[in-house]
C-alpha cells in the first residue's frame, strides 16, 4: 500500500481558509463532497476495470482536480501518483491505490465533525 504523506490531516482549512475565507460556503462544500465523492471513486474503479490507460489517468487527474480545489492534500497527492502511474502499474495495484484513495476520503465526515469550531 502507498504511504504518501500518512500524517496529513485529510484537509488544509489553512490553505482553503486562505483561498476562500467563507467558512459556512467551505463547510457546505465539503459536506456536498462528502456525498458525492463515491461517484468519483466509482468512476475511477470502472476506468481502472477497463484496462484503458488514457481512462485511468483521466478519471485520476478529474479527482486529482476536485480534491487540490477543496484542499484535501493527502487525497490529492494519491489522485496524482496514479494519474502519473497509470500507464506503468497492473489492474491490481491501480485498484489497491483508488481503495487507499477511498479510504483517504471516508476521513473527511469524522474530520469536518472533530473540526467544528473551525466553521464557527
């Protein structure tokens, strides 16, 4: 499994605070994510069953977008290793990478509750 900065929290409020200091319009936009991200993950799995090398790396660099956008780091930084790795890593490992992805992402709900305060 990939171990691509394992410590970072799953979002820098610093840096979205920072671009966008509309915490209430933040917090909805994560949450919105929240719900949403499992489209994009299924999206990647179906490109990594494909077998289409162009499909993998398009469908990594579109979350790749969504998650630098929202500042979600760890997320992002995982999104681009596969987009940069699509054409030289197996069905098994491209799936193994979009699960760490995945589970990277179910982080956020338990973050955004634990990070309250910050949307006051």
């Amino acid at each position: 499994m990939n171990t691509i900065n394992p410590g970072i929290p799953p979002v820098d409020l610093a840096d979205f605070f920072d671009r966008f200091p509309n915490k209430k319009s933040i917090k909805k936009l994560l949450d919105e994510f929240v719900l949403t991200y499992p489209e994009l993950i299924e999206e990647l799995i179906d490109s990594v069953e494909s077998g289409s090398q162009a499909e993998i790396k398009n469908s990594a660099h579109k979350m790749k977008g969504v998650l630098v956008n929202l500042s979600i780091t760890r997320g992002y930084s995982l999104a681009l290793d596969l987009e940069k790795k699509s054409a030289e890593i197996g069905k098994a490992e491209a799936l193994a990478r979009v699960q760490e992805l995945s589970e990277e992402l179910d982080k956020i709900s338990a973050f955004l509750v634990e990070q309250e305060e910050m949307f006051r």
